[in-house]
C-alpha cells in the first residue's frame, strides 16, 4: 500500500507477505478490546449474549469430542451427542438455511427447489477438485503431485467459484419466471430443483456431434455412483475432510461466520429493505421506486450462492456426491428449519437448522437404536423423519407461523398486516385468530412496533455511526 | 407407424390416469387456488388400498369368473374411491381450513407437510418396496377383433377407458347440471358474493375435495389394475405430472385438465419410446416451467394471469 503521509501520522505501512498480515491482524486484535468495549457500552445485553455464545460455539466442538463423545465410547448407556460429521453438517445447513432465508424470508419468495443449487456447488467442487476428468492433468495450488489426472483446484478456489456458479445459475433461473407470484413460482422453482439432479444424473454416457463438439459415450458427472474421490479441503497441509474430525468443524464454522455477517449486512442494506418491502407489498414497493426484477433477481442469485458455497463444503467434506443427495426432501428438510426458527430472523433460522439436523441425523438415529435394543420389533424414528418433520410443517403453519424465534419486524408485521392481504408473501404468514389474540398483549409494544419500520431503521443505524452520548 | 400408433394408445391411456387426478388439482385451484399437494398422495393411498382390497379382501386373480370379477372391481372401486374421498375431506378439515384466511402459500407449506405425513404413513403400513398384483384382466389384443395385429389395444387399456370415460361425463353432468356444481362454480368465481348469494362456502370446499379424492381414488384402482404396482413415494412424480397436465391445460378449467392430461400422457409415452425413460421426468418438468412462463392460462385457460 501507501507510505505513510503527514496527514495520516497514525497509519503504519503495511508491510508486504506474510509478516505484513500477521502485522496487520496484531494491529486488529489490539484495536479489538478497544472496539469491543465501545460495542459493550452500547449494546450491552447484545454483545454479551454474541460474546457467550460465539465462545461456546468455538469451544463446543472440542468439549463434544473429548467429553461427551468419551462418555459415550465408555457408557454403557450412552446420550444423544453428535458425532463430528453431524457437527459439520449442522454449519452446511446453517449456511443453507441463512441462504434460504434471504430467499424465502427478506424477499417473500418460496424456493422449492432450492436443493438444486446445493447440487450445483457440490458438482462445481467435485468437477474442479478430483481425479473425474482423467484426460487432462491440470493441478492449480494444489498439494496434489502435478500431472495426476484430472482437474485440481484448491478449496479457497472452489468457495468463489461454487458461489459463482450457484449465483449465475439463480439469476438465469430467476430472469424468467420472477414475474411469476406466490405458487406458480414455488412450483417452478420445485421443477428446477428435480430437473438438476436427474441431469447430473443422467449424464454419464453422453454421446453428442454437434458442431466443434465431439463427445463418444463421455461419462460427464458419475451418472448413478457419483463423483469419488473429490479432494478435501486443504489449508498449510493439513487435511479438513471427513477423517479430520473437528479440524472441518471449525472450516464450516468459518463459512458460516462469513455467511452470517454477510447476510446480516444485507438484511440491514438498502437491497435488504427493498427485499422486505416487496415481500410485504410488491405493488407499493415499485411505486416507491424499488426495481422489482433486479431486487427479486439478487435475492434469488444471492440465496442461491450461499447453497453453493455448502454445495462445496458438502463434497470437499465428504470427498463424495452423488445426485441421491439432492432430493425434493432436502429442499424441505431447509424450509421446515426456517420455519421452525423463524422465517425472516437469521438467528432464528440458525437455531432451526442446528435443531432439525441434531433431530434428523443424531436424535432420531439415537432413538431408533434405543428402541431396537428394547425390541427388533418397534419402528426405527429415523426412518419416519418425514413423518415427524411434515407433521411439525401442519403443525406450525396452524399454530406458529412464524417461528419460535421470529423476527422483531416480522412479528410486528404478523401482528398489524390484515391476514390474506400480504399476496405471495412467504413471510406474512400470520392468520387473523392469532393476531387479536396477542394484539391485547402488545398494545404497549405496538407502540414501538410503529416507529419500527424502514425509516426508523435507517436512524438506528444512523445512531450506530454516532459516537455513544449515554455514559455509564 | 405401428410403433407410432402404439405409442399413442399407450400415451392415451396414460394421460386417462393424469386426467382423473389433475381433475382433483384443477378442482381444488379453481375453488381455493391451492395447490393441493397432498393430492397425488391421496391417489397413491386409493391405489394401495385397492391393492389390499383386490389381494387380500376379494382375492381377485386372473381364473376369477368374468361377470364375479366385474362385480367385485367394481366394488373395488366404490370402495377405494369412498375412502379416498373421505382422507380428502379430513385432509382439508385438518389442514386448510384453518388457514382459509392466512396468506396463500401458508396452505400450500401445510400441503407439503401433509405430503409427507401421507407418504410416510404409506412407508409405515406397506413398507419401502415396490407392491404390485399380478396380471388379473386376461391377456388379449382387442383390436384382434377388427382383424388388425400389429397394434394393440391391451384388456387393461380398454378398462382404463371404461373408467374415466363415464367418471368424466359424470363431473361434467355434476358441474355444469346440478345445483351443487352451480355452487361450485358460484364459489370458484368469488367465495364471499356466493356466501352472501347463500351458497355454504365451506359445505361447497369440502364437497370439491370429496369429488377430487373420489376421482384420485378411481386413478388409483385404474393404477394398480393398468400398471400393477405401486410405492409409497408413486404419489410425488405421479402428483407432478397430474399438477403439470391441469396447468397445461389451464389451472381451474375441466375441459383444460383432460386435454393436457392426454397431452401429457403423450409427451411420456414417446419420450419413453424415442428419447430414454429417465429423461422423461426432466422433460416433464421443462414443459411445466416453459408454460409456466410463456404462457401461464394454459392451452385452454382462463383469467389467471394476474393471479400466477
């Protein structure tokens, strides 16, 4: 960068490489307590709770494998604890449920084939990272020996460019059918979501002669058995696949950190508005000037990226995919978690998508070995998942549109938006019986709920960019 | 020319099965503009319950006299179709009644959970395999008759026909002749005028679900007797295909669903014969986006756009 000037005595240059980094995350960590105690004295309560939780999240994985998991080998009755594969597919998911939200909960738009962008990161990472195209030998960055076959990218390659690909094949999936509304377009975005995986299925014996293109009998993607070997993520030599244990825990983690900020910054962003504004009036929204196609387009590109990006992680992780692992289920399996959670609110889809992957891979499986050790006899639960989740889908629609943990602004529009009026409106799912009924518990809050529309979220931050007045 | 011919008697029959259940999802839309999802489960449990009912109840089997076979399927189908009726109604009573008044696609999320629960309870009671029954209607060419031997026309083909056709004339005599279907229509129009006109809304919805579960129950029977198999997750590709044939032929129109259903069952058939089967259901799904958005009334639709 830039030499220091008069102007600015307090900016040290920036050395190049690595010491110039590490230099500069020291100058971070040390203005760190300062920022911190700057965020304390304004958010208190909140920056306690992020502090504790973000402490326990980093030391969750470790207390799991050298506690829990321990008790459990040495147990003769063991508990529910999940193993480290169910802990790092608890953060694909989140990354999944945090992309799905911006779709379905900011803009109001129901994906239900939003597993195919899962897919197409997880082929992305599996086409760029294993020996598949063993004709050509084109290793990049990469700890594999040159001149093995097939393509080898590395995994701080593929995070970009799954998000890429998930993000091109959003907007070109978007382009024409956005101007559809509510179901239609719930019904084609199903359609996308089970065309994908039959084509990655189904392009294993691709014979094509079509103009400078000369494929005999060209196995494109695996058909039936899929992509195996696909390289594991790789940072300084060491090895985040599915053998490192908590090492890939904390990769996911990481991606979901950047997941969470990013979406955070978007939901508070002018996109975010607009997004929230369409989701509760389309034709209100566009007459106060927000562009519908390019609003509804980025919503659609950027949730489908973040389905990309755990498409990756997914068969880095697991050095294998195949199209089984893109079902019409797992679309739902993301839908029912930010419901469950609270459509809208990223901290409620987060808390959705950890409850419904620990319930579906690590408590169901428990309970079914729990009950065949009792009798062979009884049905194992974790093969009646869908039976569980489809009845929590009635259930909640009914009782809890909108989560357990909803959203501020969600919850006020729940309880002022007249039922049925929100047209094509995932989010405003509220129905009238529940409105009055809490209406009488909130009227004081109705007051707050008033001031807490767009403009009032505009001087929120406007008082966050103000240094403190209030003094302890 | 043959093969063509025969492609198109097997499409045929194929899109007479569409036509009974998208009749059940064009119904439904026209009355509530849900997309009842659950409605290619209900025709996946019509078909397993005609299969225990043709198994284990009757023991129908092909050596059962022809006028005892006739008089006991269609006791089979009285039976399954009442059933399916009946899981129909109690789906809507528990389901989307509750959510009459809520934003449309809350419906359509517990349509999807009711999917599931249907699709599951199907793996519980009958397992993950394949069921099927073994060939009951006797093995002949009717066309041998008219002395033509290079096309067939299967015993089953012709019982395909000799279901939907009479079920279809049916509805149409109950919608277009009968007070109800007056009331049906009256409501598909405009729910609340038919209220105030004295149409009961509600007796109206759940009549329209019991008609649709009816008609899904009887593609079941035609399934299980035409194909001779089913499996608990039939119902979701088989529902898609129904769902793609009633928006062919534009969502909430009768005449519409039949014609697409018999489109649709074509577009299978010789994807089936000249492209390969398991591209069938990407080409499914590609019709259903490109009409979706090129031109979302249907072939034969009606004033939906602003409501797609």
């Amino acid at each position: 960068m830039t030499a220091p000037t008069a102007s600015t005595p307090q900016t040290k240059p920036i050395k190049p490489g690595v010491i110039g980094w590490l230099g500069s995350l020291a100058d971070a960590a040390m203005a760190a307590p300062g920022a911190y105690r700057q965020a304390l004295r304004r958010h208190r309560r909140r920056t306690i709770i992020l502090t504790v939780l973000l402490i326990l999240a980093v030391i969750y994985p470790v207390i799991n494998r050298e506690f829990f998991q321990a008790y459990n080998r040495s147990s003769s009755f063991p508990l529910p604890f999940p193993e480290d594969a169910v802990v790092t597919f608890m953060m694909i998911f989140c990354i999944m449920a945090i992309g799905l939200n911006i779709v379905a909960g900011f803009a109001g738009l129901l994906d239900l084939g939003y597993v195919a962008f899962y897919a197409l990161g997880a082929y992305t990472a599996a086409f760029l990272a294993s020996p598949h195209f063993g004709s050509v030998s084109l290793v990049l960055f990469s700890n594999v020996p040159p001149g093995f076959p097939g393509i080898h990218l590395p995994f701080w390659m593929l995070v970009p460019l799954g998000f890429a690909v998930a993000a091109t094949f959003g907007v070109l999936l978007g382009a024409p059918t956005l101007r559809l509304r509510g179901d239609y377009l719930a019904i084609v975005t199903l359609g996308f979501g089970e065309i994908v995986p039959v084509v990655f299925k189904n392009l294993s014996a691709v014979n094509l002669d079509f103009g400078p293109i000369h494929l005999v009998n060209a196995n494109l993607t695996g058909g039936n058995l899929g992509i195996n070997p696909i390289d594991p993520p790789r940072f300084f030599g060491i090895s985040f696949g599915s053998s490192s244990g908590i090492a890939a825990v904390y990769l996911g983690m990481i991606l979901l950190v950047g997941a969470i900020v990013i979406a955070r910054n978007l939901e508070r962003s002018r996109m975010g508005r607009a997004w929230m504004a369409i989701r509760e009036d389309e034709i209100a929204a566009e007459m106060m000037g927000v562009n519908l196609v390019r609003t509804k387009l980025l919503a659609f590109g950027l949730g489908a990226s973040f389905a990309g990006v755990a498409g990756v992680m997914q068969s880095s992780y697991q050095g294998v995919t195949t199209s089984d692992f893109f079902m019409f289920s797992t679309s739902i399996l993301i839908l029912i978690m930010i419901i469950l959670g609270g459509i809208g609110n990223i901290w409620g889809v987060i808390v959705g998508a950890l409850t419904l992957t620990f319930l579906d891979k690590t408590f169901l499986p428990y309970l079914g070995q729990r009950f065949q050790a009792i009798s062979p006899d009884l049905p194992n639960p974790s093969q009646f998942n869908f039976l569980i989740f489809g009845i929590l889908l009635v259930v909640m629609m009914r009782f809890r549109p909108e989560g357990f943990i909803p959203s501020r602004q969600r919850a006020a529009e729940l309880r002022h938006a007249p039922a049925g009026q929100a047209i094509g409106s995932a989010a405003v799912m509220g129905d009238a019986a529940l409105a009055s009924e809490e209406l009488a518990d909130t009227l004081a809050a109705e007051q707050v709920v008033e001031v807490e529309t767009e403009a009032a979220v505009a001087a929120d931050e406007a008082a966050e960019a103000e240094p403190p007045k209030d003094t302890p | 020319m043959d093969q063509i011919a025969q492609t198109i008697i097997i499409g045929i029959a194929n899109g007479m099965i569409f036509a009974l259940v998208a009749l059940g999802y064009t119904l439904v839309y026209g009355i509530i503009e849900l997309i009842n999802f659950a409605h290619g489960e209900v025709f996946m449990l019509g078909s397993f319950i005609a299969l225990v009912l043709i198994t284990t109840v009757f023991k129908i089997t092909a050596g059962t006299p022809l006028a005892l076979m006739v008089v006991q399927v269609l006791i089979v189908i009285a039976i399954t179709m009442l059933a399916t009726a009946t899981l129909n109604v109690s789906i809507e009573r528990v389901a989307y009644r509750p959510l009459r008044n809520a934003p449309k696609l809350a419906p359509l999320i517990s349509a999807i959970g009711m999917s599931f629960v249907l699709q599951n309870v199907a793996l519980l009671i009958f397992g993950p395999a394949n069921d099927g029954v073994d060939r009951i209607l006797p093995n002949i060419n009717v066309l041998s008759v008219f002395g033509i031997t290079n096309v067939t026309i299967s015993a089953e083909q012709v019982f395909v026909a000799l279901v939907t056709i009479p079920l279809l004339l049916a509805l149409s005599w109950f919608v277009t002749k009968t007070r109800q279907g007056k009331a049906m229509r009256a409501t598909a129009q405009d729910p609340d005028t038919a209220g105030l006109m004295g149409v009961d809304v509600n007796r109206t919805i759940a009549i329209t679900f019991l008609i649709g579960g009816a008609l899904a129950g009887a593609a079941g029977v035609v399934q299980i007797l035409y194909n001779n198999t089913t499996v608990w997750n039939l119902g979701f590709r088989f529902g898609l295909n129904s769902f793609t044939s009633a928006v062919l032929g534009g969502i909430g129109n009768l005449q519409g669903a039949v014609l697409g259903a018999m489109v649709l069952g074509l577009i299978n058939a010789f994807s089936d014969r000249y492209l390969a089967a398991n591209w069938t259901n990407a080409i499914v799904f590609a019709v259903l986006i490109a009409i979706l958005v090129f031109k979302p009334t249907g072939l034969l639709g009606q004033q939906l756009a602003d409501r797609a």
